[in-house]
C-alpha cells in the first residue's frame, strides 16, 4: 500500500522525462567531441549555409528568412569583434565618476595603460558564436520547408539595405578598434624579446 505524502509521477511523465535526459546527454556528449575540432565546425556550417543559399536561389523565395538569417549573423559577428569589457563604456563611467565626484579615492591623476598587459576577451566566445550560427542555420533551413515564412517581397531592397547596414556598421567597429587599440585576432607578436627591434 502507497502512503500518500509521498509524490508519485505517473509511468509515461517519468518515462518521457528519462528519455528527454538522455538526448540532452547524447547532444551534450557530441557538442564536447565537436570543441576541439575548430576549422571542421566552421566548414560544416559553411556547408550548411550554402545548402540554405542555394535552397533561397533556387526556389526564388523565402527572402524574408534570409534577410532575418543574415542580420542575426552580422549581430553574432559584432559580438564576436567587440571586447567582453568595453574600453569606452569603462572611460564614460570614469568621466561621469568625475563629474559627480563619487569617487572613492578622491581625483586621481590619469595614468598610463598602454603599458600594461590587458589580453583580448572576446564578448561572444569563437564557441557560442559558432553554436549560435549553426542553429540559426539549421533553424532558418527549417523555415524554409513552410509556405508560411515565404512573404513575398521586392528582394533588391533587402539586399542593398543589408549592404549599407553591413558597410556603416563593420566601419563603426573598425574605428572603434582603431581608436582603442584593439585587434580581435591572434596576428602574432610583433617584435621578438631581445631582438633589435
């Protein structure tokens, strides 16, 4: 005989939350053997995404699902770009300390941080934006299978504002790099420690 301050789940709720443990188990398991393997990722995702333009070229539809698609991976690539610690959020908060005299330590002098090792942290990891695009991808695929995403719409103004969007806003980011002096990517050092240069 069951007692009755004891909860019982029914057989399919408790089978069916088993199950859906061990997909979320098996999705993990292969996301960690996918990690280390950085360029074969990024080409499957390319491979994914020419699957999707050629299905838009071919079917001469679903403009919408990809002009959504394409602005979503400019917002993931930006993310990518930009530092985890904004050197002009961190500047305009400094300013407003000063200006309002909150400072803890009274005014200080200005210093001299170009000296000191600060290492690029991306604010969108090279793995979230990988993951990130590839669902997107394979979501936008999805959204090609429904006549209900396939707005009709005049496709060369989508592509013009996507460019002008594109250009203004890598040119932002590009001066914002310039102006703090940043770069993104892993060039190399550029003297070598006890050289002549």
């Amino acid at each position: 005989m069951m007692s009755s301050d004891e909860p019982v789940a029914p057989l399919p709720l408790a089978a069916a939350r088993s199950q859906l443990a061990k997909l979320q188990r098996q999705y993990q398991q292969t996301l960690d053997r996918w990690t280390p393997h950085v360029l074969q990722r990024w080409f499957g995702t390319l491979g994914l995404l020419t699957i999707f333009m050629l299905r838009i070229v071919l079917s001469q539809g679903w403009y919408i699902v990809c002009y959504a698609l394409a602005i979503y991976l400019l917002n993931l690539l930006l993310a990518f770009l930009q530092p985890k610690f904004d050197p002009s959020l961190q500047d305009d908060l400094m300013a407003d300390e000063i200006e309002e005299g909150t400072g803890d330590d009274g005014p200080t002098l200005p210093s001299q941080r170009d000296d000191e090792f600060r290492p690029f942290v991306r604010r969108l990891p090279e793995w979230q934006f990988w993951l990130s695009s590839t669902r997107a991808v394979i979501i936008a695929l999805f959204c090609t299978l429904s006549e209900v995403f396939d707005v009709p719409v005049y496709w060369p103004i989508l592509v013009v504002y996507f460019c002008v969007l594109f250009a203004l806003t890598m040119r932002r980011q590009i001066q914002h790099m310039m102006k703090y002096k940043y770069i993104p990517f892993d060039i190399g050092r550029k003297t070598r420690y006890g050289g002549s240069n």
